[in-house]
C-alpha cells in the first residue's frame, strides 16, 4: 500500500532522515518506534507532505506522491492525526470533523459518517457544539482520530496517539486504533510508547538519529532483548 | 444630551467607515500575521474607482459600490500574490517592510496617475434628513450605516457558514493542520485578501461620502486608525474589529464635539498607548493558551 524508498530529509544543514525504507502493507498496523528526536514525526510529516524530501520516494499503491503538495495526498487516501492533536479549539465538535472531510463532496454521507464517529466515541456525540478547546486530552485525542478519519483514508498515519494521556486512557486509544484497522484502514502508528505500540503492531521499525536500525513483527521486536534494554526499560 | 446623542449618530456612521477596513486588517492579520499597511492605500483606490465611476458614468451609488470592491479584490489578490506570497517563508519584519513599500508604491503611483489635488466627491443622495427630536440624521448616514452592517451580516455568514470560510479559520489558527485536512492554503490567503480588500474597496466610497472629499494620501490616517480599531478590539479577532470600529469613531466624534478636533488624531493614538499598556490583547482578544 504505502512504499517509502531512500528517504532522505534535510533542515537546513541538519541530516533528519538518512535513507528511510519502509513499506506498510494493506491492512496493517505498522510502527515506527524511537527516542525522542529519532526522527519518528519527520517521517510522517514528509508522508503526508508538510515536509519536503530531498531524495528519495514515497509511493501510494504505486503512485509516486514525491513531488506532491499536502491537500493532494489527502485526496489520494493519506490522512495524518498529528502530534499534539492539533484540532481547531475555537470550533465546535461537530466543525472539526466536517473540516476533516472538507475535500469531500457527497454532502450526506459526510453526515452519515460524522453520525457514525458519534457512535463510535458517544463522548464526542454527547459535546457536538462544545468548543473542540473545551475537551479533556483524551477526548481531544479521539476528535483528532475521528477527523482523520473523515477523509476516508486508505492508510490513516498516528502521530504519538497516546501523548499526554493517562495509562487506563492510552489503553483505551489503543483499543479505538485497533478497531480502526480492524474495520479495514490501515496503520502506520508512531509511537515512543514502544511496548504498547508493539503489543498491536503487525510489524515494527525502529529508527535512530535519521536512520532505520532494526524491523520485524511486533512480537519479534518486542522480545529482541536491543529493544528491551533501549526501549522497554529492561534489562 | 441632544448633542451628546447627535455625536453618537455622528460617530456610528464614521466608526462603521473605520470597522470595515478594520476587518480586513484583522483577517489578514489572522491569517498570515502580517499588519498589511498597504490596507489604507486599497481603501484610498477603491475611494478613486468610486469617483471615477460616479463621476465619468451615470451609475449610482450601488454600482459604483460593487465596481469598487470589485476593483480592490482584484488588487488585493494581486499584491498578496506579488508582493507577500514570495516572502511567505521569510521573516515577519520582512514582509512588513514590503507591506509598506507597497503602501508608498500605491500612494505615489495614484499621485502620479490622478494628481495631489484633493478632488470632491460627487454628492449622490438627496440631501435630505430625518429629525429626531433636535437629533438630525441624513440620508448619507443612514446609506454608510446600512452598508457597512450588510456587509458585516454577509462577512459573518461567509466566516461561519460557508466551506470557504470554514478554511479561512481553520488556517488562521493552524496551517500545518488546516493542510492536513486537505485545505489550499495559498488559495484560502487568497481568499482573505479579496474579502479583505473587497471590503476597504466599499469603505473607500463610503468615506469619499462622508467627507466628500478624496486625495491620493488620504489612505494613511484612516488607515492607522482601522488599525488602532482592529487592535483596540483585538487584533485577528472578527467581532473585535467591528467593536473597535465603532469604539473609535464614537471617541473621534466625542473629541472633536465636545473637546477640540485637534486632539481627535491623538486621543486615537492615545487610546492605543493605553490598549497596549493595559489589554494589549485588545477587548476580545484572548491570550493564547496551549492544552497538553
């Protein structure tokens, strides 16, 4: 589905990502994981165009997405629930989820699918004309899902979903990310959470200072003692 | 209190005047950070399309409107695409200096075009007037004051109810974000640049009105003072710039009725020293908060 091949993004004279191969196949959940400053958030936003390459390629079911501006991407199924968030607080609930299908034109769909977002996180049906600002993190982080949601993407990219939320929350984000995938979207989740991260990845990446170290299945990685020792906090 | 209440009247219809050039100033403001000071000069043009349309052909005042903002929405769209957009990565000061050359590009181009000569406005209403007790409101006023609400209603809907405008909020508070959901975001600066000159364009013949007078420099002063408006509501803020509009032609009436109108210019300025010191996010602004 998505096919990243020598990957290579500069800030000024800062090297980010050094040669990044990566694939995700459909109806995976794929993770990238990694310390602070890896590089993890460089690579989605070079994915879904915030960022500009300067060599390599990003493919989407063959199609060469390398030179293309964000909006376009969007428009070809990528869809980015950013770090942090990001949703537009002086907007109702409801507002920010028709801003997630704004390339859409099929009006009553669109709210067919804000209607099933509301089933799917109730808590969001419940506060559909509150100010999106007014929510708790863990709401605000469904809000962000639901919205990238609502472009219909193939391949949905989550940028540290389980950021500044509480354990038995993460647990529940988790559990939303899951079902997601389920339903068919595919996954390429990042993540410093790296045992939650692995415990629902179908396979796994593992990027340092720009460059990709290691990769295999989630289980496989999650018992590599590298990774206990680096990201797990085993010993 | 007759005169206090015909200062009051006095005041709406200038204030209304400095509100919608004030909204431009604040959405540009919004959408790319940029105090666009060129905005007085787009004012003082679509005053010159007014006069010109008023003047050489026998339309009125609706036409002459419409072919004004029409005007300015063209020049807006083109100066934000010449001037501003190639500087869209640079620094803020950058384009800040550029947005005053272009002001000075506008202001001696037009002199040299049209002369210095300060030129009268054509009078285009009846000159008659409604009395209200010893209240006098004439047909001008009531002209500006409809104009300028009508236009506020339609900027209001198209900020909240349309796609467009939907766009237009969504970038003014995140471009990264706003890109994400598939939102141009040239095309939606664009966008705030017509509207934005659109409306300086119908301030422009509405002032040529109320003074009935107009000359290529006369961009400058009201252009500050929608500014101080735009700031005194808040800067970036919509509402805020209407209620700052009004604050401040109410003020400027006070002053020149029951002080001197020497002082009119400074108490503006004054009020902006006092806004800054004490509410420097203006009436409605509000301080950015950031939640985790």
């Amino acid at each position: 589905m998505l096919e990243i091949n020598n990957l290579n993004v500069h800030y000024g004279v800062i090297h980010a990502l050094k040669n990044i191969t990566l694939k995700v196949d459909a109806g995976e959940i794929v993770t990238l994981i990694g310390a602070n400053g890896a590089g993890k958030t460089t690579t989605l936003r070079t994915i879904s165009g915030l960022i500009k390459a300067t060599s390599g390629n990003i493919l989407l079911e063959g199609k060469d997405l390398t030179v293309l501006p964000a909006p376009s991407r969007v428009e070809l199924g990528i869809s980015q629930v950013p770090e942090g968030r990001r949703i537009f607080p002086d907007m109702s609930v409801y507002e920010n989820l028709e801003l997630g299908a704004f390339l859409r034109k099929d009006k009553a769909s669109i709210k067919k699918d804000i209607d099933e977002i509301f089933e799917q996180f109730p808590i969001l049906g419940d506060r559909r004309k509150q100010m999106a600002g007014t929510l708790s993190g863990g709401e605000q982080q469904m809000l962000a899902i639901g919205r990238g949601l609502m472009s219909k993407p193939r391949i949905l990219l989550l940028d540290e979903p389980s950021m500044g939320l509480a354990p038995l929350l993460v647990r529940e984000i988790f559990n939303i990310i899951q079902e997601i995938n389920r339903a068919g979207t595919t996954i390429l989740l990042v993540e410093q959470n790296a045992s939650m991260a692995l415990s629902i990845a179908h396979r796994a990446y593992v990027i340092e200072t720009g460059s990709i170290v290691l990769s295999g299945t989630g289980e496989e990685l999650s018992k590599s003692s590298e990774i206990q020792k680096a990201y797990l906090g085993g010993e | 209190m007759d005169q206090f209440l015909q200062q009051i009247v006095n005041g709406v219809s200038l204030g209304s005047i400095y509100a919608l050039i004030a909204l431009g100033y604040t959405m540009i403001y919004g959408i790319i950070k940029l105090i666009n000071f060129a905005h007085g000069d787009i004012y003082m043009i679509g005053a010159y399309i007014g006069f010109a349309v008023t003047t050489y052909t026998n339309l009125g005042f609706f036409p002459a409107l419409i072919i004004a903002m029409t005007g300015c929405t063209v020049l807006g769209v083109i100066i934000e695409k010449v001037a501003y957009k190639p500087l869209r990565n640079s620094s803020r000061i950058a384009v800040l200096i550029t947005a005053i050359g272009v002001s000075f590009f506008l202001e001696y181009t037009m002199m040299f075009f049209v002369g210095a000569e300060v030129r009268s406005y054509p009078s285009l209403f009846t000159k008659r007037a409604f009395n209200f007790g010893d209240i006098v409101i004439n047909m001008q006023q009531i002209y500006i004051v409809l104009t300028a609400v009508a236009l506020m209603i339609l900027l209001q809907f198209i900020v909240h109810k349309t796609k467009t405008g939907k766009a237009m909020r969504a970038v003014s508070v995140d471009k990264d974000a706003a890109q994400l959901m598939g939102i141009n975001v040239n095309t939606t600066i664009s966008f705030t640049f017509a509207i934005g000159s659109a409306f300086a364009g119908a301030a422009g013949v509405l002032v040529g009105i109320y003074y009935n007078s107009i000359d290529p420099l006369m961009g400058m002063m009201p252009g500050l003072k929608a500014f101080v408006a735009a700031v005194f509501g808040g800067i970036g803020n919509i509402p805020g710039a209407m209620i700052g509009g009004l604050g401040i032609g109410i003020m400027e009436t006070l002053v020149s009725g029951y002080g001197n109108s020497m002082y009119r210019d400074a108490a503006v300025f004054a009020l902006l020293i006092i806004i800054l010191i004490v509410k420097p996010t203006g009436l409605l602004g509000k301080n950015t908060r950031e939640k985790v």
